[in-house]
C-alpha cells in the first residue's frame, strides 16, 4: 500500500512538472545563431504589413522593408538555401502611389535598393512563395486553383497543377524538390476541412496525405516529415502544430486547446520558432521558440526586445547563415 502511494505521489508530480513546462515561458532561452525573417501588421487587410531580420546571435532587428518604394504590404518570406536572398509576396505600388495584386518578389538581404518583381502580372493574384533547397527554383500559388515553378535564373515557369474548382495554397517543396506538398480545400471555403497533399514532379503523381479540419501550412521538417497547422477539432478552431512522420501526424507538447500555435518552421532538431496567442505576450500573435521534446516556449522578444508588439508577428522563415557578407 505504501509503494502505491508513493508511485501515485511520483506520478502526480511528473504530471504537474509536464503542465509546469508547457505553461512556462521563463528562464534563459538557449543560445541560437542564424537569422529569422518574419512579418508584422495590424491585420491582413491593412495594406502595411512590413518585414524583418533578427539575428539570433548578434540581437540584431532590422526592418528590411523600410526604404523600398516599388511595393507595399509584404508578406510571407521565404529564405535561400545560402542566406543570401529571401522570396516573398507584397502589392506593386504603381506611378500614382496605389497597390493592387499581389506579386512575388525577390530581394538580396543587406543590398541597397528595390526587390525584383519577378512575375509582375496585372492579371494575377500571386502569393506564397518558395525556395527549393537548391535555391534555383521557387514555387508559389496563383489565386485560387494554380501552383507554378520558377526558375530563378531564367525566369521560366512551368504549371504544376491549376484548375477542378479547388483553391490550392500553400506550396512547399520536400528534401530533394522532387515533391511539392500544398494545402487544397473547395474554392471559398474557410479553413474548413482541408487536405495537405503532395504531388511528385518527376511522374504528375498527386495524392493526399493528411487530411485535417483547418489544416494549413505544411513546411519541410526531415527527409519524409513535415510540420503543418490544424485546429484542435471542427469545434475548437484554436491552432495547434503537428509533425507528420511519413507515416502518422503527432501533436507537439507545446501545443494547448486554449490559445494558437501556428506556423512552426524548424530551427534544428530540438527547436523550432512559431507563432502563438498564448498569454503574457504583447500582442495578436507573437513569435516564440519551442522545445518540440519538453514543451518549454521562449518569446523571441528574449533575442531582441522590439520583435512582439502589440501588432500581429507572423510568417517566419529561418536560415542557419549568420550573414551572408
């Protein structure tokens, strides 16, 4: 009788210390280098959305997006294979100061001058863009039905998929980009139950993966896993981050029915940096780090105390180069 109580003692205590871990954002936050980029605005429709660089080892911020005067609101960037360049969708500012569409750009981090527009389509909405771990090619969405490949180099662009009354989003390339992982739903449908799919470029073979209700957001993890985002259930559309392994989707211990975790993007194989509404923080959605084994979160703002605001900090992207000059 007495070893069960002491069993039971231990157990309750191990269960107190795991919630302790997922609950607690204190404590010194480890030792990082790399840079992150990310965007911050009021809210999507804002049209001021802005982009910046922190430095996880100098405590660097830098609002990269300050001096260019050939577009608005961008968003959504997305880094090159050596840290040198970053991709991302923000509105031309045409002649008379107006923005429109979304196009993709692409901009050398640390060079004087505008980013290059390089699809420029008064026709088309172009949004979500991607490296291929290689940096010669990007992927990226054509609203609502289109996912396209781009080379960087020669600006040729191949279609991928387009069309079946489907809005397909999100796209990402795997380890050796010979598959392209996006989310699909029925067109005007909002984040109700979605499908992350995968389609291999060499064979045109598309099939689903996983399908999830408000599933979003697949990004490259591991060779044959990725991280994604989905609601908790069609009930409690709270966010949470899942891995899929190739095989099964699992829930990440930082996870919580109360409050969203979003748009994870892998740091190495313990952290990951993320967005969260979890309390105790600035704003909307602030930036965190997260210890995808114990749960333990640190906001960015450890790094650099202008990163959270009382504005939404969302679409991170992260590159292990520490400079690329």
């Amino acid at each position: 009788m007495f070893r069960a109580f002491i069993t039971l003692i231990l157990l309750l205590v191990l269960i107190a210390s795991a919630g302790a871990r997922v609950d607690s954002a204190g404590g010194k936050p480890p030792r990082l280098e790399g840079r992150v980029v990310y965007h911050s605005y009021t809210s999507y429709s804002d049209g001021r959305s802005a982009l910046f660089v922190l430095s996880l080892g100098a405590g660097t911020l830098t609002t990269i997006s300050r001096t260019w005067t050939n577009l608005v609101d961008p968003m959504n960037a997305h880094w090159s294979s050596d840290g040198k360049q970053i991709v991302f969708m923000a509105r031309p500012r045409d002649d008379r100061g107006a923005a429109g569409r979304f196009d993709i750009f692409l901009h050398t981090v640390g060079e004087r001058g505008n980013p290059i527009n390089l699809t420029n389509t008064p026709e088309e909405h172009d949004e979500d863009p991607k490296f291929s771990p290689d940096g010669r090619k990007i992927v990226y969405k054509v609203r609502p039905s289109t996912l396209r490949e781009m080379d960087v180099t020669s600006r040729i662009v191949n279609t991928i998929v387009t069309g079946g009354g489907w809005e397909r989003s999100m796209p990402y390339y795997n380890a050796d980009a010979s598959v392209v992982w996006f989310v699909q739903q029925r067109v005007g449908e909002k984040r109700g139950l979605a499908s992350i799919r995968s389609i291999n470029l060499n064979v045109a073979d598309e099939r689903e993966v996983v399908e999830a209700p408000g599933g979003y957001y697949p990004i490259r993890d591991s060779v044959g896993h990725f991280l994604y985002s989905r609601w908790v259930s069609p009930e409690n559309v709270h966010d949470q981050v899942f891995l899929y392994d190739g095989v099964t989707s699992r829930s990440l211990p930082f996870n919580s029915p109360d409050y969203d975790s979003s748009d994870a993007v892998p740091i190495d194989q313990r952290y990951m940096a993320l967005s969260s509404t979890r309390k105790g923080g600035a704003g909307g959605y602030d930036l965190y780090l997260a210890d995808r084994s114990t749960g333990d979160m640190w906001p960015l703002s450890s790094y650099n105390s202008g990163v959270n605001t009382a504005r939404e900090e969302l679409g991170l992207a992260y590159t292990p180069i520490k400079s690329p000059h």
